[in-house]
C-alpha cells in the first residue's frame, strides 16, 4: 500500500510535519510505503477557473502539480496536513486542494462526480493554537472533509477522518504530546487496514 503525505507547513521540524511523520510511521510499521511531499518546495499556481478539466479530466497549468498529480494518482491513500492558518488550512495547501478540482465533474443535471480512476483512503491533519473546546474551529473544516470524501470516495456521505492537534503553544508542542503522537500512529495504522 503506498500512502502519500503532502505537508502543508513552511516549518520542515514544526508540529504538523511531527504529526504527519508519526501518522506516516504508524502506516509504514503495518507494511507501507510512504512519501512525504512538501507543499512549501512546490510551485503550484492558483486554479484559473478554465473549466478546461471539464473536457478533458486534465488541468491545463504546467507547474509542479502535474507531477503531484501523478503521486495522487499512484496513491492508495493520500493524508493532507497542515496548520490552521486564520481559520483554514495554509496557503501552501489552499492551491493544491483548488488544484484538486480537475477531478471533479459536473453532471447536466449539477451533481458532483470524482474522476479519480480508483479510490483512495484520505486523512485531514490539523494543528492549531486554539484549544479542543474551540469546537467551531474544528467544523470550519467540514466543507473540505466533505469535499475530499468525493473527489477520493467518490460522494459526499461519509467526512474523512480528521485528526486535529489543539492547544499547540510552539514548534514543539506536538513532539512534547506522547497522547497525540500515539493518536496519530493508530491513525497511519488504520489507513493501511482494510475497510
Ligand atoms: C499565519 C498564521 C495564522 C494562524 N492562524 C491560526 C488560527 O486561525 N487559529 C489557530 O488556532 N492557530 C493559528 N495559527 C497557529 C498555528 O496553527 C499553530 O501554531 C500550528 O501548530 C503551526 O504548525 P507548524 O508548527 O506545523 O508550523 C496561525 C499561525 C500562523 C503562522
């Protein structure tokens, strides 16, 4: 099984990087292969609305998407982490998830299919200074939860698995949370588990 992380911090050592590596540690103790992929070493444009993905399931834009794409591709479970940047995800991620579009289409009566050609397990990793009791900061998430779930699943029923790192108080707060960082080897250990 190959699982994909795509880090969504600047900070290669920072909590979400700890998050996603033990996450990624827990999958590859239970037989996976795993690679890493830093948002913040790629250049990925903004999507630009063409709709050209709507004709051809490709996205026009010849920037380092197109091999991530790939990666996505290839991937039997794809883990997205980053941290709450003003209530969302980070803006080294926001282009890669807008970029994700070119798997969506659109029906002629407006329902929402993915093109992706198999599906995939899919993981949402939040870190964050806001304590777990912030509970609206958590469901500002779901759209996206929600989103991910099709375009990897194929529909909107089920949210992905969200695990979210509260109360981080500097780089470290994570490596220092023995309770969060066992959290997140079961999380990498479930991914490789059958459904
Ligand atoms: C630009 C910026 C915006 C942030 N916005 C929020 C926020 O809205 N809510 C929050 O709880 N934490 C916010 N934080 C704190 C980070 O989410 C938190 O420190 C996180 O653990 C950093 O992850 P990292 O160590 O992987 O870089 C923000 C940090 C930065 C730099």
């Amino acid at each position: 099984m190959k699982i994909l992380g795509i880090l969504g911090s600047p900070r290669p050592n920072g909590n979400t990087a700890t998050l996603l590596r033990h996450v990624l540690e827990g999958a590859a103790a239970q037989g996976a292969t795993t690679t890493t992929i830093s948002a913040n070493k790629l250049t990925v444009r903004a999507c630009q609305s063409c709709n050209a993905c709507k004709k051809t399931g490709q996205c026009v834009l010849k920037d380092d998407m197109q091999e991530l794409y790939g990666k996505i591709n290839e991937a039997d479970a794809v883990i997205f982490a980053s941290p709450n940047y003003m209530g969302g995800i980070s803006g080294n991620l926001k282009p890669v998830i807008d970029r994700l579009y070119s798997y969506i289409s659109v029906t002629e009566t407006g329902e929402l299919r993915t093109m992706i050609k198999s599906p995939k397990k899919v993981a949402l990793l939040i870190t964050q200074n806001a304590p777990e009791e912030y509970t609206h900061y958590i469901e500002a998430f779901t759209p996206l939860r929600g989103i991910l779930h099709l375009i990897f699943q194929g529909n909107f029923d089920t949210l992905v698995e969200l695990l979210v790192a509260p109360a981080m108080k500097g780089p470290q707060s994570v490596a220092n949370n023995a309770q969060l960082l066992q959290k997140a080897n079961t999380t990498g250990a479930e991914l490789v588990q059958p459904k």
